[in-house]
C-alpha cells in the first residue's frame, strides 16, 4: 500500500499469479511429473533451431527488425494462409508478427476496445484473455461450452443471446483450449453469420491450427463477410514446438492491422529478430512436417486419454490442441483445485484445474486439465502412476 491504495491497480486486483506458476513450482518441489503447463518436453525442427543459429551469426534480426516484422517471415505467413485455406493476404499492410500470440491478443484487444465495451469469449478461456480484457477496460461475457456426450459444445443460443448492443466483439479460440474443441463448419457459419448481422469485429485465436485430430481446422476469416471484420491470431510456438521463441503473427484488414500495430508499437514494439527468419523457414516445411506432428500427438492423446479413462477419471477426448479434460467425480472428488493441489503428493503427476478459466468457477469446478505434449515414456509413466487413483 502507498497512499492507502493497494499497489495493483482495481482492473488488475482479481487476478493473482497463474495456476502455472503455483503449480509448476509445486512439479519442481515434489519432483511430479508436469502435466500441467502446455509446453513441450523437446524441442522442434532441429532444420528450424539451426536456421536461427545461421540468422544469428549473418547478422540476420540482431537489430530492430522492421515493426510489421521481417519481409521474409510476412510472405511466408501469407505463403502459408494461401496454401492452406486458400486465402490471399498482402504481406505488406495485412501482417503484423507479434511477440506470441499473447501479444497480439493484446494488441488487439487494447487497440480495439474503449472502456465499458463488451467481449464475448467462450469460458472455459485461456487465461490471458480475462485479464487482457481488463487492461483494455472491457467487460467480458462469457458464453460456456457444455459438456455433453463426450465432447464441449458451443450453445449458438446463447451465443447470441449474449451479444447486446455494447458487445464489441467476439473473442474466439478453435481448437480450443482447454477442452479441445473444434468448431465445426456450421458453427463457425453461425459465428460469422452473427458478427455480420450485429456488426461486430472477432478476434480468432488459432493457435492450435495444426492439432486437429478429428474434424478439420477451417479459418474464421474464410466466412463470407468475415475478412474484413477478423483479426487472426497464430503462433509458431505451438506448431514448431518453440514455445520460448515467443513469435506469433496477425492476419486481418489493412485497417486492422494499422489499429492493432498502433497498441503494439508500444508494448514490445518488436521482438525475436533472428528467430523471425527462423520461423520463416518453418512455415515453409514439407506438408509431411505438419501431417508427423499432428499424428505424434493423436497418439500421444490416444495414449494419455486410455491411461485417464483406466484411472477412472471420464474423459473429453479432444478433437484438438494438446490438452485433455477429465471430470473427477467418478474417482468421488468434486473439488478439481483441491484434487489438484493433493495430486502431486498422491501419485506424482501435475495437472491444473479448469475452474481457474472460468467466471463461473462452479461450472468448471469438477474438471481437471491434463497436457500430453510430452515425450511418450514420460506419458506412459505418468499413465503409471495415475493408474493407483482407480476406484478399487
Ligand atoms: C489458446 C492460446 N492462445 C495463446 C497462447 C499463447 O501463445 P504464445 O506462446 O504464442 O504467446 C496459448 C498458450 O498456451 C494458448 O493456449
């Protein structure tokens, strides 16, 4: 306290430090297997880490790169969004490359919202959106998938019934973490249907673009009318296993991109120099790159979902990302911050619970999310040692 006002300001009061850092901290001092935090335990392309090395010692991004990011990184992201979705961007004035998608989330969200403005976002969120919202002064509203047959389904009921003439606009993320869902054509159809009848902008978070094991991933900003009305948010953290490199991009509208470089500019103006040309390169790998890492990860969720349903947990198995959501009642617990906090102690594994991604953290409370975007010998111990919570 100074003044006697607290230090942290009121936008930012309600949120403490994350689950993450409680809970790998709480990995580190039990010596539990970490499931909790969505990293990866090795590293990708050793073609990419190398690339990086050789941008290093050419001199390559080791000053200021250019604000928008470096021309080679914006045509291959532009190479990527055509080749993939068949969407044409200009990698001049439709690019921005941002600090991790962290980043661009925020830029976006602080460049595009006045105070009081609203923000749909579907709960459970990454944790970061609640409090970028803040920072922004927005208000949040969110729209809660439901659990129901195995899978979390978007209500488009709701949806709409959520939009109110404040509503600013819609904060999406497919896949979908933390419960692995992909929406699926006809709801984004309804998305996009929505944002044009009401007007309003959407911020896709895709991040997990390329961890589609059932379904397809298919681009918000692909919809009739969507183009110039969506800001889409990547990241090569996810899909090149470099979580630490912190390089993400923005597909949108030159406009968009003008009002979201304008927030940006000042919070890290840019990033990662060298690790630009890297990703760049990245972008460009073989179809086969992408095809071998997304069906490592089918099995390693076919593998941590199979040990989790044996130990008794039910299990959402995800259609997408690297996360898979348990329901901890048939092992008779109700309370997943509690189960959570003990599990370390009772079997050596680290999970974090879902509650901490929702407003109302009743409806999150019975859910436990475990990542398996580990090494396969690190899961099948982990799958080890879950197997003692089973009910006997
Ligand atoms: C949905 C979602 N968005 C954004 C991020 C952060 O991405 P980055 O590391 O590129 O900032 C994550 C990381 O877990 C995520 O799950």
């Amino acid at each position: 306290m100074t003044q006697g006002r607290p230090l942290l300001n009121r936008r930012l009061a309600e949120f403490g430090t994350t689950i993450f850092a409680e809970m790998s901290a709480l990995a580190v001092r039990t010596g539990s297997i970490n499931l909790g935090q969505g990293f990866p335990d090795t590293d990708g392309p050793e073609e990419v880490r190398e690339a990086a090395v050789r941008a290093l010692r050419a001199g390559h991004g080791n000053q200021y790169p250019p604000g928008s990011g470096v021309p080679e990184l914006r045509s291959a992201i532009t190479e990527h969004q055509h080749r993939r979705y068949g969407l044409a961007y200009d990698p001049d004035t439709e690019v921005l490359v941002t600090a991790g998608a962290t980043e661009a989330v925020a830029a976006a969200l602080l460049a595009l919202l006045e105070p009081g403005d609203e923000v749909v976002a579907l709960e459970p969120y990454y944790d970061s959106y609640a409090a970028c919202i803040a920072m922004a002064g927005g208000t949040r509203v969110p729209v809660t998938l439901h659990p129901h047959d195995g899978a979390y389904r978007l209500d488009l009921d709701e949806l709409r019934a959520a939009v109110t003439p404040r509503t600013r606009l819609i904060l999406l993320n497919t896949p979908h973490n933390p419960t692995g869902t992909v929406l699926s054509r006809d709801e984004l159809a309804a998305v996009a249907e929505l944002a044009c009848e009401r007007d309003l902008l959407v911020v896709t978070d895709e991040v997990y673009e390329h961890l589609v094991f059932e379904g397809e991933h298919i681009p918000l900003a692909s919809f009739p009318g969507m183009r110039e009305r969506t800001v889409t948010v990547s990241s090569a953290g996810k899909t090149f296993s470099f979580t630490g490199w912190k390089i993400g991009w923005i597909t949108a509208s030159p406009e968009l991109v003008t009002a979201v470089r304008s927030a940006k500019q000042f919070l890290t103006y840019v990033s990662g120099g060298p690790l630009q040309y890297a990703v760049a390169e990245a972008l460009r790998l073989p179809d086969s790159y992408f095809d071998e890492l997304r069906a490592d990860l089918r099995a390693k969720r076919d593998l941590l979902s199979g040990g989790l349903t044996e130990a008794g947990f039910e299990v959402y198995r995800p259609a997408g990302t690297y996360f898979v959501t348990t329901d901890i009642r048939p092992l008779g617990e109700r309370d997943g911050l509690a189960f959570c906090r003990a599990l370390p102690e009772r079997c050596g594994v680290v999970a974090v619970p879902n509650a901490v991604f929702y407003d109302h953290r009743d409806q999150g409370a019975p859910f436990v999310r475990f990542a398996f975007c580990k090494r396969t010998e690190v899961l099948t111990e982990a799958v080890g040692r879950l197997r003692s919570l089973a009910v006997r």
